[in-house]
C-alpha cells in the first residue's frame, strides 16, 4: 500500500502550501513503518492542531490503512524553515 499518497490525500487539503509537503517512509521491521512529514512551520502547527487533536486523527486513519495489511504505521511531524533571503 502507497501510505504517502495516503497521507497526501489527507494533508494536502489541511495545509496551505501542499507543495512544499515532504513525506519519507523507512520500514523498521517487517511489521512497522515510521513515517515523517515535514511541512513549514505554520503548516506544522495546522497538522497538529490544539492539543494534538488533528494529528491524531490522521494517525488515526492511517493506522486503520495499516491494519488492512497487518502493519503498524508511526507517523511524526516536523517543520522546516524556509530559506533566508
């Protein structure tokens, strides 16, 4: 299963800059999966929402995704800064 499509689908409709959005996938074991996305700061606190309630619901349904093939999905946020001009 493609759990970054997955999770573009998810977050590309909560963040203001989807382009910028970067998901890396490493498989940790035969059943584990860590995921990160990395977003600007702004779009970072969107995807965690207050007190972390967005972000875990997107877990949420990506764990649900996971579970159809016995896996379990470890998904984190993190933000990056632009470039300085």
């Amino acid at each position: 299963m493609d759990y970054k499509t997955i999770i573009h689908a998810i977050v590309d409709s909560i963040v203001e800059h989807p382009d910028s959005i970067l998901i890396r996938e490493t498989v940790e074991s035969e059943k584990d999966i860590s995921i990160i996305v990395c977003a600007e700061k702004d779009d970072t606190a969107r995807l965690i929402g207050r007190k972390g309630i967005i972000a875990n619901s997107i877990r949420e349904m990506v764990s649900v995704a996971g579970k159809t093939e016995n896996k379990r999905i470890h998904l984190k946020f993190e933000s990056f800064e632009g470039e300085e001009e």
